[in-house]
C-alpha cells in the first residue's frame, strides 16, 4: 500500500507530542505494531482505531475520520473508474454465473489456477465440450 497522507499525519503528531510507538499503543490500548502498520499504509485506519488514538495526538477524531474516509474515497475511484486496460472489466459487469466461476477460480492455490490456465491456453475443453468428445 505505502504511507498515506493519513498515516504520515498520524506520525506527525505523534513525534510533535514527544511519543513513542509504544507510549501511544499502551495509551489506546492497541498494539505497537498495529499504529506502525497505520501510520506506514499498511492497514487502513478504521474508525475504532481513530477514535483511540486522537485523544492522545490532541485532535478531534472527526478530522481523522474525515481525512480517512476521503482516502478511501479516492482509493475507490481510482481503483474503479479509472481508465482500464482493453478486455477488462469490473465485477459489476460480469453476470452471476461468471461471479460464481471467479469466486471459484479464486478458492483455488495459486498453482492450481496456473495447471487451469495451462490448460486452457491448449485449447483442451473444460466444459460441457470434454463430455462430448471423450463419449465418442
């Protein structure tokens, strides 16, 4: 993911009040590595989380949580509504027999689905077609 404007934010804060990591997880109860992960972009900061940490950074949770859910919304535009590659397209647009084969395909280990595109690329029929051939 990387840092976010959020995250440095939260840094920011932290350091100008003279905390540590670990002095800010013990006061919001949360895990050291949990506010590194935040403050880094590695997980996103849900509203529980902003709301035990602001307190102690000396800002409304409200300016947080503003400044979380405008991240997540560009985050959601740029990841839907930007220009796509040819060929692509979203969940939205597949039917919902296509969304069961994909939720499918994606229960699968990584070198199952690469033995099914292997497969597929040769042409040899996976569907109703194999039946059909191999009964002749």
């Amino acid at each position: 993911m990387g840092t976010t404007p959020l995250g440095e934010r939260l840094c920011a804060l932290r350091t100008g009040r003279g905390l540590s990591l670990a002095q800010l997880a013990r006061l919001s109860g949360l895990s050291k590595g949990h506010v590194s992960n935040v403050e880094k972009g590695r997980v996103q900061a849900t509203a529980r989380v902003i709301e035990r940490l602001a307190p102690h950074l000396g800002v409304p949770a409200g300016s947080l949580l503003e400044q979380a859910m405008a991240e997540r919304k560009d985050r959601v535009e740029r990841r839907f509504l930007a220009p796509r590659e040819p060929g692509l397209v979203t969940l939205t647009e597949l039917s919902e027999e296509e969304r069961i084969i994909l939720g499918w395909l994606r229960s699968l280990a990584p070198g199952q689905r690469q033995a099914l595109a292997e497969l597929a690329g040769r042409g040899f029929p996976l569907g109703p077609e194999r039946r059909k051939a191999s009964s002749r």
